[in-house]
C-alpha cells in the first residue's frame, strides 16, 4: 500500500477518512498559497476528529473567499459579501453553540473594506478561527495594492505603492484578542498545529497567513512571496497541539526549552524554544515582536500571543441549552395571559 | 403644506372634546412627562386622544412642541393650526401664538415676557408656576422639571379634566416611585387649586367624560412593533442606533426579559446585539436567519442605504429575515426628528439587479404589533427579507389603538429539514429545487449533523443546488423562479382595506401611518357633497384587490407623504393597464399628513378632473 492509499483508508476517532473532510477541487492558481490553507485545514479537522458537520465556513469576496468551497464539503458554508464575513458569523453562531466556525478571508476584506468589522468581531470575542489568507495583492481584480502590500512594491499596472502597510496581527493584538498567530504557506506544519489549537480556543483565534499569490505577487523581493518568505521567515517556537486525552510526555521536549500553554478545554500547546526565549503570554513583548519583524526585515512566525479566554460572548447570555434553532415554536412565543398583562399596562 | 385655515366663530362655538392643544417647551426640559400624564387623563376620560412630539434633532435647549388632539368623533390624524397652547418657550413665543384662530387660548408661564403686540383676539391665561416650584421647595436640580408639572394642574382645571383622571395618569406613569409620584402629584394640586381659585373659564374649550375606551390601549408603534417582534418568536435582533427606529429596539429591550425566557428552563430564548454599524447589523441578521433564527433588524433611511449590499445577498440566497424602516425624511440625513413616506421606492426594489422585496405598511399602532408577528412567518414562509415599513408619525408618537390580539395563527417556520426529514426525498434534495411546484424550495440549517444536510450558500450565480454555476440558462431559471415565488406571496399578504361611501365613483388611495388624515379627509369630502371609496394598501407586491378597486372606479387619486408619488409609480408600474385612472397626489414637508390637505387637494384636482 503505498502512503496516500495509507491516508485515505486512516480514520480518526470518530471513524472518518481524510476523504469525509475534503472540499471541491481547486479552481485557484496552481501553486496558489491559499491551496495549502485549505489542505492543511481539513487535516487540523480530521486529526482533530470533529464531525465536519460540526464546522462552519464562513467567507468575503476574493481568491480566499473562493476557497471555501475547497475543503469540508461536508460542513456549511456561506461565502457572503467582501469584507462582510464577520458579520455573518456573528448572527450565525448563535444559532448553534456547539459548531466551530472557521472564517476564511484574504488582506482586501479584513484590512481594507471590512477592517472595522474584522476589529469588532475581536471586540465580541466570537469564538471562531478568524484566518486571513494575506498575499499583499488583489487577485481576484488582477493585481491591485492591498492594504498590507509592502511600501515600496512595484505592481505591472499600479506603479509604486507610496502607502504603509497595515498589520492584521498587531491590529488584531491592540483590538483585544486573546489568541494571535502568524503562519507562512511554506510553512506547512506550524500552520497545521496553530490551526488545532486555534480551532480548540475557547474565543476568537486570529491567524495570519503569508499566502503568496503566484500569479500578481511573487517577486523575489516582494514580502508576501515564496522567497522572501522562506529566506526570512523566522518561526519564534516549534509548536505541537496536544490534544486533552493525550498524555504530555514532557521528556519529548528538552526542559527549560519548552513552554506549556494549557487551553480552556485542557488540551495544551507544547512551545519550543528555537533560538530565543518568546513569551506568547506577554503582550508587550508581542507588539515589540511585530514592530521589530517589520523594522528590520525578517518574518516572524508562530504563535504571537495566547491568554487563556474562560469566556467568549456566549457567555454574556444566559441561554437555554440545547441550540437556539432547534427551539420549537412553543418556546419562542409568549402565551396570551403575558398579552392581556400588557394591554392592561397600556390601557 | 400650507393650509391657509379661516375659522369662523360659528364653527368655533362650545368646543367641548373637539380641539388641538400644543405645549410649547424646550427640549430637554423634562416636559415628557408632563405631556404623558395630560394626554393619558384625557384617554382615561375615554375620549380618543392622539399625542404627537414634534422635536429637533437636538438633545437640549431646541424648541419642541407636543401636540394633544382630543376627538370625540375619533380623528385622531393631525390638524395643521392649534386651539390651545401652553407657551413655555420664551423664544418661540410670539410664533406659536400665530397657530391659534380667534378666540384661541394661551397658557402661558407668567416668567415670560407676553410679547407686546400679542393678539388682543386671544383668551390668555398666566400661569405662576415658577412661585409654585418656589413653595413646594422642589429641589433645584428638579425644578425645570416641576415647571412643567404645574402647568398640568392649571390646564386641567380650566379645561375640566377631573383630578381623578390626571391621578389615574399618574399612577399608571410612576407606578410603584411613591416619592416621586407624591412630589409630583402635589405640584399638579397647587396648580390644580390655584385656577380654580383665581382663574376664570372665558373660553370656549372645555372636556367632559364619555364611556370608558375598554377595548383601546394607549401607545407608539415602535412599542408595538416590539412586541409584536417578541411575540412573533424573534430570535436574533442585530441593530445599529438610528432616529427613529432606536426606540423600537429599546423597547425591546425592555419586554424581552420578562416575555421570552423560555417556559421550561426560564432561561434567554433570544439576543438583542448592538453591533458596530448598519453593515453589519444586517449581515449578523443574514447570519443568524441563514441558521435557522427568526432574525430582524430595526433602521430606517440612511441605515437601509448602508444595508442594501446584504438585502440583495439576503434576497439571493433566499435567506429569511425582517428589516423594520421606520422612517424619516430623506434624501441624506434630511430630517432625522420628522415625518415621511419617501423610502418606498427605494425598499421595493433596495438592491442592484433584478430584485424586489415584500413589504408590509402598518397603518395604525395595532398594525404594528401584527405586522410585527406576521413579518416572521412571512420571511420564514417565502424565504426572503420581509420590510415593515413603518414611520416617524407612527413610531414614536402615542396613539389611541384597539388592544393587541393574540396571533391567530400558529408560528410558521417555512421549509426546513432537520436530519430525519432528509430521508423522505431520497437524496433528490437541493437548497433552491422547486420540489414542491410552488417556488419556494426546501432549506437545511447549520448544525444538521445528517451528512446530506450541508450546501454551500453563495451570493453568486448557483444551481439548484447551490453549487457555482455561470450557465445562462441556469440563471435565467433561477431569477424566475425568485420573481414567482415573490408574485406567489401577494395572496398571502395582509389585504388592502377598503373604506367606501356610498355611491362613490371615486377612488383614493393610500397606505401606513397617512390612514386617520385620509379617514377624516373622506369624511370631510362626503360632508362637501364628493363620495369617495378609500382603499388603504397594507402590502406589496399589490393583490387582486388593488387591480379590481381600480376597476371599478373612474378616477383613483394615491395620496402619500413624499415628493415624487412613490407609490404611485409602484402602481402605474404593476398596473400599467389602469394607470390613465391613477393620479398621483403627494407632498412632504416633515409633517404628518392632515386631512384638511386631503380634502382641498382632492377637490382641485377634481375640479381640474371631473
């Protein structure tokens, strides 16, 4: 047998093959980097053994937004308006607490036209994975500055970008959020494990992914492409998800090199040290972390900062147990005694 | 509107339960109350009682007016001058004076300077309620306040409401606040006394008591709207703060906890979420609605305007969900404290490309309660965004209104399948195939954990089952099929109410909160020798009844509150075959409707017409 026959007949503990967490194939650019977020997400899922139908998608408009429909053909999915995907998500997770939403959206919806929602669904702490496929490009348009193209990029038909760029992680940071990470499309395992532990945080988890677009921005010296990404990228930790039932077994890491961040669910995420000693719990050191990475032009990647979140919005509510939209209509209309109460008071 | 009003004396003499009083203040003075407890005693005396707050877009220190009408015949729309007015603004003083017709009355704060080329045609009436506040030793914070509960006493006295009804009124607005309904009550008292004892009735306007309004309630439709919300099974309300449909998200607010904890665990049934603009108000109600919640939101212009991207993904997607507009007058902010009816064009069609909406108007109060209700099953039923369009006049002014029913009919959630009801089509399901013949497809919802369950929702082109497709045929299929199922509602739909007097070959038409002005008008028509038959339209797209009433009438005037006869371009547009008939009447100013207007209009077009 040889290995991918291997991973098709693998199941995970709820019985599902990899194949169950597959989406349509692929209509996006060969080589795309937004292809690897969509396999990498329907292996966090898999390994994690959730039902797919306990998934949600959620997207915007544009080449990320398109891949929704590239994994988890078994979960929902809604791929509303640009910039909107917040906001769907917002009304949409109330209906069922027990789904777990995965947002897709590229650097044209969260940093430009839906920036104000992208820090308000942060403000509400929705618990869902807010994932950014970030190309610093509008594809879908033909290769437009975004709002995180670098200063300085050359695009064929725009010129020089004169503008800063914006970064999601910091905004992400300063808005509030207690679960921030940084990933690269050459990167596949970091990706994989922060998208564990980002889908198994109990609040919104942010990840920013560098997701080159091959075909408007991938210019060696370009900050959103392959090379720039693999010459300067600069993980901060070695990062393991480990699931709740599974044993730590703490000698696998070299002691005083690693760090155990311990989830609302009690699985944990196992840190390792690379060549500096990070600490994901300091917000400070997180912002230092980001300003230097774009000061002096490297690519730090993993995860930025973690707080554990007791809490998400769900929480602000007192609600009846069992899903919202599963409430039969005797439950949601109040009896006709409570009416007569109220004409009386305005009688 | 100009409305150049001669009254005679004759039509003047003994009005008893017939006359319009506006209280002239400044806003932010804290003469709501004041106001309540005076139009709550006249209901209480069971004569029918209308309060309208006319106010600038201003938290303190603007002119704002309160405008009583009591009716014993039951008109309660607007009147465009004043009988009575209660002068407590030094700066509009001299003006509001101009309203009144000879042998109006003045109330007014003796503190003010009576201007002095005032009106020798008038009765004035000086009132002392500053050496009032003075010897009931209000506290100083409270005594603007207490200014305006004086005036209540004084005018109580001289007009003849009993004490007992203004003690009933304040009762009912204090309830349980012993010490402020005491402070209050004994500044009305001095008032009350001090008129009887040094005032003497020299005009014609007076009240008496009529048998008890059982059966009608006293209140603003935005409350109703709420209400009927809540009792509709309102699940997710997402909003964004806007004049003049905040109030009705307060409200809200306020009734949820007590009316929607869940009857077997007491615990929260629904969620009201303020939210970070009208984008996004909207799309968290798609949100929720595309999940299976009955899901609304309350805006009103400018708001639909930042909506409209997601109504047409809404309309596309087939996802149920109800937008209230309670609206103001545009274009731009325009003029957020008043009245129109200038969105109706605008929602009809909100959105870009082939697109139409189902809209209810609610004419009245009560209306705004059913509609309240109906919204839902007939988002949830068709699968569409369903408009309550309500407005200003009607939302945030108090209205006599009949008691609200209990729905008559049960919830109806529409076409959803939960896991076990995948099994009875065999795996020929799909979100938008017309299975059933009628237009409206079948819908899963997240969290159905049957694998067959899950689609992919798109506001791009799909098939029938939801998956990407450019064909052209598709499309065209598709958009047809949205346009029946729309067309198929109209049945559906609360129908039109037709008004008629006899032998009328007349028709006029009209809809929303225009209904008492158009009601009056008719009648004031028919007094003047033209039978007119009224049809007020409460939905849209318009029914059989609307295309008959045109039929069987030589001439249909539509009388609307905007500037350009949106209605009446809806109609000539759907009912082109009739629209030589039609004959577009309208005009707005930021004012309710009256039915003087309604009456002279009508008669110069039919002099130009009949």
């Amino acid at each position: 047998m040889d290995n991918a026959q291997t991973a098709k007949t693998e199941r995970n503990f709820v019985g599902l093959s990899s194949i169950d967490y597959r989406g349509k194939p692929s209509t996006l650019c060969p080589g795309c980097g937004h292809n690897t977020v969509s396999n990498q997400i329907q292996q966090a899922v898999f390994e994690l053994g959730l039902m797919p139908e306990m998934v949600a998608k959620f997207s915007g408009i544009g080449c990320s937004s398109k891949s929704l429909n590239y994994f988890l053909q078994r979960s929902f999915g809604f791929n509303g308006l640009h910039g909107r995907m917040p906001t769907l998500v917002t009304g949409a997770c109330f209906a069922d607490r027990r789904i777990k939403a995965i947002g897709i959206s590229g650097d044209g919806d969260s940093a430009s036209i839906g920036l104000g929602h992208f820090k308000h669904i942060i403000r509400r702490n929705v618990p869902m994975v807010y994932i950014i496929e970030n190309n610093g490009v509008y594809g879908l348009t033909k290769g437009q500055f975004s709002a995180t193209s670098d200063l300085g990029l050359e695009l064929k038909h725009q010129g020089k970008n004169f503008l800063p760029p914006l970064d999601l992680c910091m905004e992400a940071l300063i808005s509030g959020a207690k679960f921030v990470a940084r990933t690269f499309s050459g990167d596949i395992k970091q990706m994989k494990e922060l998208l564990k532990a980002a889908i198994m945080h109990n609040g919104i988890a942010v990840i920013d992914v560098i997701s080159p677009c091959v075909t408007f921005n991938n210019r060696d010296e370009a900050l959103q492409s392959y090379t720039w990404g693999r010459e300067n990228e600069a993980p901060i930790q070695d990062i393991t998800y480990v699931p709740r039932a599974q044993a730590i077994h703490i000698k696998d890491f070299q002691e005083g090199e690693t760090r155990e961040v311990r989830l609302h669910d009690s699985s944990s995420i196992i840190l390792k040290k690379i060549d500096r000693d990070y600490d994901p719990t300091d917000k400070h050191a997180a912002l230092d972390l980001l300003t230097g990475s774009y000061k002096n032009h490297y690519f730090a990647t993993g995860l930025i900062y973690i707080e554990n979140a007791p809490t998400n919005i769900y929480d602000e509510f007192d609600f009846v147990e069992e899903p919202l939209n599963r409430l039969t209509p005797d439950r949601l209309r109040p009896d006709a005694a409570a009416l007569e109460r109220i004409n009386l008071m305005y009688h | 509107m100009d409305h150049p009003i001669v009254h005679t004396q004759a039509e003047h003499n003994a009005s008893v339960n017939d006359f319009c009083m506006t209280i002239c203040t400044v806003n932010g003075s804290g003469s709501a109350t004041a106001n309540t407890i005076l139009y709550r005693a006249l209901f209480n005396m069971g004569i029918p009682t209308s309060g309208k707050n006319i106010f600038p877009s201003n938290i303190k220190g603007l002119p704002t007016w309160f405008v009583i009408r009591v009716s014993e015949r039951g008109y309660i729309g607007r009147v465009p001058y004043d009988d009575i007015i209660v002068a407590m603004n030094a700066d509009t003083f001299q003006k509001d004076l101009t309203y009144l017709p000879e042998g109006g009355v003045v109330f007014y704060a003796d503190h003010l300077q009576k201007p002095a080329d005032a009106r020798t045609d008038l009765v004035y009436y000086p009132m002392p309620i500053r050496q009032f506040v003075r010897q009931a030793e209000v506290p100083r914070n409270l005594r603007e306040y207490m200014e305006n509960m004086a005036y209540v006493g004084i005018v109580g006295q001289v007009l003849g409401i009993p004490m007992e009804n203004i003690e009933y009124a304040l009762g009912k607005h204090f309830g349980s606040r012993q010490n402020a309904l005491e402070s209050n009550q004994n500044i009305i008292r001095m008032g009350f006394e001090w008129a009887a004892n040094n005032l003497t009735k020299q005009d014609r306007y007076s009240v008496r008591k009529l048998s008890p309004l059982s059966d009608y309630i006293l209140t603003d439709g935005n409350n109703a709207g709420a209400l009927g919300a809540l009792y509709g099974g309102v699940q997710f309300c997402s909003w964004y703060p806007i004049t003049p449909a905040t109030s009705m998200v307060e409200a809200m607010i306020a009734h949820n906890p007590k009316l929607r904890k869940d009857p077997i665990t007491g615990k929260n049934t629904s969620i009201i979420l303020q939210v970070e603009d009208e984008l996004a108000a909207a799309g968290a109600a798609i949100g929720a609605g595309w999940a299976g919640l009955r899901t609304m939101t309350a805006t009103s212009g400018p708001g639909l305007s930042l909506m409209t991207e997601n109504i047409g993904l809404a309309y596309f997607t087939e996802t149920p969900m109800v937008i209230w507009d309670v609206q103001r007058v545009g274009p731009s902010t325009g003029l957020p404290t008043r009245t129109a009816q200038g969105d109706l064009a605008m929602v009809y069609r909100l959105g870009h490309g082939d697109i139409n909406h189902i809209i209810l108007i609610p004419g009245s109060v009560n209306e705004c309660f059913e509609f309240g209700w109906k919204a839902f099953d007939i988002a949830d039923h068709y699968q569409t965004p369903v408009f309550v369009m309500s407005d200003l006049d009607l939302g945030m002014n108090q209205w006599i209104t009949e008691k609200f029913a209990y729905p008559e009919k049960p919830i109806d959630r529409g076409r959803i399948l939960w896991e076990e009801d995948l099994a009875r089509f065999e795996g020929s399901w799909g979100r938008y195939k017309d299975i059933e013949g009628d237009a409206i497809p079948w819908r899963t919802v997240m969290g159905n954990q049957n694998p067959a369950a899950p689609y992919f929702t798109r506001g791009t082109g799909h098939d029938e089952c939801g998956n990407y497709s450019e064909d052209p045929q598709n499309w065209s299929e598709m958009i047809q099929r949205i346009k029946r199922k729309l067309q198929n509602s109209c049945e559906y739909l609360p129908g039109p109410i037709l008004r008629e007097k006899a032998g009328a070959r007349i028709g006029v038409i009209a809809m929303g909160s225009t209904d008492p002005a158009i009601i009056e008008g008719q009648d004031q028509l028919e007094e003047a020798g033209l039978a007119v038959d009224y049809l007020r339209i409460r939905a849209l797209p318009v029914c059989s009844v609307v295309r008959e009433f045109l039929e069987n009438h030589d001439r249909v005037y539509v009388l609307e509150l905007n500037r350009d006869g949106q209605l009446y371009g809806i109609l000539i547009q759907e009912l082109h075959d009739y629209s030589p008939k039609l004959i577009s009447i309208s005009e707005v100013d930021g004012l309710p409707m009256t039915a003087i207007w309604v009456k002279q209009q009508i008669l110069a077009k039919e002099q130009q017409n009949g």
